[in-house]
C-alpha cells in the first residue's frame, strides 16, 4: 500500500512542507531510509543525519525544520515522534486477527471461548476460563481455570495466565510472560519457612501491555491490579498486591516488592528497584537503575546509584564511602577549630 | 467450610479472647474484611486500620491488643504472621491432587511415571524420566531426559526441566522456571569464546519452592545445589555451582554468580547481587538492592547502595564520589596543618 | 571411552609431565576427582586443593606446576582452562543429533524444514519458517512466521522465537528464551501511551549463545542485532536495536536499553545495567554491578557501585552521601581559609 504524504499529514494533524502528493509506502530511519519511505527526528542525537537522508519526507518539530537546512518533503508537527507513532501504524495495520480454534489446541468442555477468537497451536485453555471477543491466543500458551481474557487482547506464544487471572480489553501479552504465579509469601516456624497460602488474584485493566518474560504476582489475599494503560516491558517482577496506577510506564528489568503501590502516569526507568509496602505518587519519574527504599510522595524526577569510573579509581572511591561518616564528623571538628580560631570571623 | 474461632485458635496454639463460638469462613485483610472473616495485623503499618475492621474476629500479638481499643473477637498469639499461615492453609486446604494422563500428554516409553501422579496437556516426558507419587506436571512443561521428581512436588505450567536434574518432594516449581539450563561456562581461545561443556547437574532437596521465570543452571562439573526448604521467589539467576543452603529464602530479581555458597537460615532481599566463588555464611541478611562482591563471614545483616533523590541534588552529589579519595586527601592534610598550628594542641 | 594422557595432552597442544599412557575417561574438580579422571587448576582460589587431589592428572600451567610440590601426572598447557575445555568436550562429545519430527509437532504446511533436522514433541513451526540442516528444536518450542534458523543450531525446549527474526549457525538457545518480542516503543498521547509499532526484526550471528530466559526484542525499524560468537547468559534484556559486537559475552541479569551499541571483545558481568543510546567500545569489561549511565569511549576496565557493609555502619554513610556536595564545599572553603593564614604557605 501507498499514501500521498498529504493524507498522512492530514491523519496525525500536521502540516505539509514540500509535495504533499509524493507517495508514500513505510517507514525508514533517517540513515536507512530510501524512496518511498518516511522518517522522523525526535532525538537530537540523530540530527546529524537530517541533511543526508535519502527519505521521501521527515516528520519534524517547527523548530527543528527552522534550525535546520533540510529542504526536503516534510510533515511538521508538534510532536514528530507521536506522529511518527500515528503514521507507523498507517502505514503497517499489522496482520488480520485470526479465527477458530487450532485442532491441537486442547480446550476444556466447561471453557467458554468466543466465535471470533482464534486459539494457537497447541495452547491450554482449562476449565471454566473465558476467551472474549477476537482475543488471539499463541502457540504453547496457557489459560487456568476460571481466567478470563477481553476482547481484542492477544497472547502470545508461551504465555502463562495462572488461574481466577481477570486481563481486560486490548491487553498484549508477550511471550514467556507469568501473570498469577503466587506471591512469595512465606512466615517463619522454629527456623523453618512455611508457605502463606496466595489467595488473592491478579486484575489487569484494558490497553496493558505485557514484556516478555515479566512476571505478575497473585496477591495474598486481595488482588494484584495494573490499572488501565500502563505498560511493562521485558523481566519485570511485580510482586504480590502490588498496585500499578494507571498509565504508567515500567522499563525492563524492574522490580517492585509486596503491597507497593506505584502512582498514574509514573515513568520507571530500566533495572529500578522497589521495596515493599511503600507508596509513590502519581507522576513521578525514576531514571534508571534506581533504588527505592522509601515513599516517594511528590512528583517529580528521582534517582539513586554512583558513577561509573575505570576500575582503578573507583577502587579508591569506593573504599572511602566506608569513612563518609567519620569524614563528615572530622570535617565540622575542623571546622569549629578553625572558626575559633579564625580572626574576624563572624560565625 | 466454616470453623469456630475456638478451633482454629486451638489448631494454631492461640487464645481466643472474645466469643470463641464465632463462625469463620475465610480470612480477609484488615480493612477488607466482612462479618465471617478473620483477619491479622503483623506489620505495625496497618495497625491504624485495626478499630474499623468488619472482620468477626483478628489474630493479633499480646502486646498489639495490649496497645489497643480492640475489643472484637480475636485470637492471642505470640507469632501473629505464623498463626495466619496456619488458619489460611485450614480455610483454603487447595485443590485436590488429581491423577492420570491427559491424552494430549507425551511421555516417553522408558519414562517411569507413578500411577498416582498427573500429567497435564501438551506436557512432554522424555526417556527415562521419574515421576515420583501424587507429583501434578502442569500444562506445557517439559521434563527432560533422566529426569527424576519426588513425591508431591507440583509443577505449574510451562515449566522446563532439563535433562539429568533431581528434584525433592514436596516441591512446588512456578511457571517459566527453567532448571538445569547450561552453565555460563566459556574460555578464551584467540579472542573468540570456547565453550566449557556443562557436565554437573542440579540438585533440588526437599520443600523448595522455585518463583515464576527463575532460572538454575546445571554445574560445570559437580552439581549446583539448592538444599531443603530454601524458598526462591521469581526471576532468581543461580549460577552454575552455586549452593543454596537450607532454608534460606531468597526475594525476586536475585543473581547469584557461579560457584557462590550461601549459607543457610538467610535471608537475600531483592535485586541482591552476588559475586562468583564468594562464601556467604549462615544466618546472613542482605536488604534488597544489596550488590555482594566479597565473602560475609559473620551472620548479620549487611547492605550496599545509595539514597534515592531529587534528580538534581542526585547530579550533584553522584559527581563527588567520584571525587571521594581526593577529599579524604585533602580533608587529612588539613588536619595536619591544623593541628600543627592549633595552640594547645596535645594530638 | 577413555583416552591415553598423551593423546589429550596433543589434543590441546600440552606438554606430559609423568605417565602419558594412564587413561582417562571423564573429568573432576582437583577435590572431587578419583581415579581416571583428570582435573584442572586455573583459579588461585583453588591451588590449595592441588597436594590432596586423587584425580589421576592435573591440567597446570608451568607457574603454577614450578611453584608447587605436585608430583603427579600432568598436562602443562599456558592455558588450563582452555585446555580443560577442550578435554572436557573430547571426552564428552555430547548425545548425537537427533533427526526427523515428532509425532506430536505441528509443522505448518509451508515450512521449509530440512530433512537432517530434529523436531521435538509439541513444537509449533509457524508458516514460511526455515529450519536449516541438522538443526534440534526442543519440546514445546514455537518459531515464529518467516523466522529462518541456520544449520546446526540447536533450540533447547519452551525457547519462543517470534515472527521474522534470523538465526546464525551453529547457535545454542536456552529453555525459556524470547527473541523478537515487541520493542518497548510508546508514545505519549495526550497522558496515554500509544504503541509505535516494532518493524525490525533481530538478527543473531553464528556461534552465538543465548541462556535460558534471556528476551532479545525486535528493532523498533532497523534490526536488533547480536553478532557472531556473542555469549549471553541467563536473564538478560536486550532492548530493541541494540547492537551486540562480535565476540562479547554478557553475564547473568544485565539490562541493555534501546539503541545502545556494545563493542566487540567486550566482558559485561553479572547485573549490569546499560542506558540507552549509548556507545561502548570494544574491549571494555564492567564489572558485576556496574550502572552505566553514559558512552565509554576507550577500552578499559569501568566499575561502579558502593560497598557493602553492615547495615549499622551502611545507614550512616549512606545518607552521608546526600550531603557529599556540601561538604566538598565546605572543604573548600576551610582550605581557602587555612592557606591564606598558613604561614610560610607555598600555595
């Protein structure tokens, strides 16, 4: 297929620079793009590239297109990534969804699955789970008893959903993803670890998104909840009552321990962690790799760690944040000898 | 089911104060509760949420009650948590163990299942495994050759064993753990990696639990070796050779790096990171984000890590570490000045 | 089978020392080995074992051999460990391939799949997929549409390999494995995040290792790519298009953001996290731990991170680093004051 670039232009609300009838039929990175294609710049780091792009137009801010000497066929926007987004999804609407039920898919009688569903290869569905509207279920992957899926969700290949799982509607779940594993309860019996029976269930509202090999929790007794529109990435740990308020986004590699609650529209960046029973709020951003051992109750950017150095001189810095204390206490004992000392001095 | 309070506080060894005559049927959380719930307060955050409980009766500690305007029905106990545990399991005694082979099971001829035993769909059972009594093999999961499980361990779905791995009784694997993967075993051989053949195997004692996409790799040589009752959350690395003593408990997003012995009796927080070849003792807690680069000798509680904070101030105070060894330098020289000058000065 | 030490010691390029016609037929660690095994010493940590082994030779390096009173037959070899290795694999070749398709796969009919090649019980081969020769897919493994698998390379059981993505020769895929899901590409909507279709695909060299439940997601437009002889281990995130160079082996649980490119020849311990949009050269090392939050232009060894210490002491250094800025100021200023008054002050 092939648009003119007007037609996109006009789909995500941007202006035209240049022949708005050039045809175009996918999209290119500025370096990799050739005839046909169209591109984006919202990285600065990338600007570089703008002048020798073979692509057949640019989507770019205004004031980008004003710094810059590029010419060329463009669709100028406020937000080029999220026009970027918008015209991506023009120009590649994806493969149909997909109907009916694979002969080695192994479907308990008492489940109950729609007509417009479509169920992969050799998955499980077992008793009493529900398959929603159109919902797409990959090969391998697995639904327990009682779990129920909304419309136009997909599974897929190798997913697990755990039992008495509730996953709304437009949910994308990504292979090797877990979600209603028990939580690690777990209570202590003369030295021994005795299991705390998980009771509770996992609700995920509509339009989440799942990483691959992420894993969700089952609470204790109350349920585990990803609120509307938030979105993991790949080997995140969401532990038991966890709340994840909704649109928020969790970068890969992160976990958030029991009975946290994490705020709307948060932005948890790559490798952070987060201790149990602890609250942030909405709107707050972690940059990544990022430890989180207290409430965090304004919004607002946070971050934690040290630098990176060569192995050498970290070496010596490291050692000393074993002496921070004692350097901050030799520190004020200098400093109230030599304000004793020092003439004139009015502190 | 319901139980009077009576009876559960007798099972659990607590008093009951109030009417031990009361019915429960299930339990619930403080401030979710309803009448024919019992609930419990372990955590002091909560206590705030015990005068409004609905719930007919609370398990509590001697002193909580003691500290409280609680009068409702409660049952008395020193372990409040433990006592929990116990009503949970008494209340929600599970499924039953099922049995048999789904049709839609592989199980190789030379594989020895125990009749009492349940394979569920699409399962696969490769040559010469054991499959011990009343052991439940989930949905998907694969058990590799040589491969043997004992008595009432239950595998959840999409489970992978590899092959030659022993497992305990009584064990309850979660879905996406893979046991008995490849250790990360490679040599340099003219600037392009050999690889050293994974010859060990892994060794799962009794009462373990293995979290959701937690991953343990076979040994080198020897076996890598998680002991009775070590209990494991989701998305844990154990390297090949690892040992895991006996009733440790380890939190989620762990890793263990190769040939490490942790000690028994402690307790890994999560995001912990550990060393290769390290010796951790016994009763050891490391809070979670704790990175382990040296062997902890002595049981204790030990920690790593930086504070989280703005942003901003973060910037400023990340880029003096890296300027740590400098100022202790300075600090001390300053030290030497001034207490060559300071009059009266004894040092 | 069992080989004479002399044949070994060819094998590998060695020199004898002792009795070159005692057989051997397995391997052992120098403290677990008995007769007709042959062992290694390559880690210090372990020179210790070397006078009591019973193993009926040692692999050693000339230093090594000098500095001790080992007596007893030997490989000399610069390189035990690479030596060992080699032994290792001559002595266990490992279980031949397997040829022909299980029963139980389902094989879409325009699968190309060579004759030599394996497939295991309840695989899924999705349509226009290429199975190259003599290449092994385990139990439950699902390759995706149009994904192309080179010759020799061997997929361990419950490994998801997504539509699109290119597969080297002679890899090695661990149980568990993801490689193609959906980059973690969203935009921001009016405070809801829009998914920004992921059209790349991944693209793995030959001789590449990939551990058990390590994800690989798919280019956002351009390709994710990991060159040939890359090593990862378990647990891994790499982000979409990132760019694994040639020769690079990555440890246990590190986290690679999007667009980050890691050099050739580089070493990334375990936990690692990585930025996006980074550049690390070649030849750079992290150690275990490491956070890295910017480019690292030049080959080296880079650390960073904080020492563990016993949580009593921790506390207090660890909220000392809040105030690192300020006392680098005040430092300052004290130094200012005391060599103005210094006297005789060269400064």
């Amino acid at each position: 297929m092939s648009v003119t670039l007007e037609e996109l232009a006009r789909r995500v609300g941007g202006e035209v620079q240049g022949d708005g009838e050039c045809r175009i039929d996918s999209v290119g990175t500025l370096i990799g793009a050739s005839a046909g294609q169209i591109s984006f710049l919202s990285n600065v780091r990338y600007k570089r590239h703008l002048k020798d792009t073979q692509a057949s137009a640019v989507i770019i801010s205004p004031d980008d297109l004003a710094a810059s000497e590029y010419t060329g066929n463009a669709i100028v926007s406020q937000d080029p990534y999220l026009a970027y987004a918008k015209v991506a999804v023009q120009l590649n609407p994806g493969p149909p969804a997909r109907q009916g039920i694979h002969a080695s898919a192994v479907v308990d009688a008492t489940a109950v699955v729609h007509e417009s569903a479509w169920l992969g290869p050799n998955c499980v569905i077992e008793a009493n789970a529900l398959i929603g509207e159109r919902v797409q279920i990959g090969a391998g992957s697995v639904v327990g008893e009682g779990t129920a899926i909304g419309a136009d969700t997909v599974l897929l290949p190798n997913v697990t959903l755990c039992h008495g799982v509730k996953i709304g509607m437009r949910g994308r779940i990504h292979p090797g993803a877990v979600i209603g594993s028990d939580g690690f309860g777990i209570a202590l019996d003369g030295g021994r670890w005795t299991k705390v029976p998980q009771l509770g269930s996992v609700q995920i509202g509509d339009d989440v998104e799942i990483g691959a090999n992420t894993t969700v929790d089952r609470g204790a007794i109350d349920s585990t909840i990803i609120e509307d529109g938030a979105k993991l990435d790949n080997q995140i740990q969401i532990a038991h009552n966890v709340i994840v308020g909704a649109h928020t986004a969790i970068a890969g590699c992160v976990g958030i321990a029991g009975s946290t609650r994490i705020g709307k529209h948060c932005a948890i960046g790559g490798g952070v962690g987060i201790a149990g029973h602890l609250e942030i709020a909405d709107h707050v951003t972690l940059t990544g790799g990022t430890t989180v051992l207290q409430s965090i109750r304004r919004s607002g950017v946070y971050s934690s760690g040290a630098p990176v150095e060569t192995n050498q001189k970290w070496h010596r810095n490291y050692l000393r944040i074993k002496q921070l204390d004692e350097m901050a206490r030799r520190l004020k004992e200098l400093e109230s000898r030599l304000l004793d000392e020092a003439p004139g001095n009015e502190e």
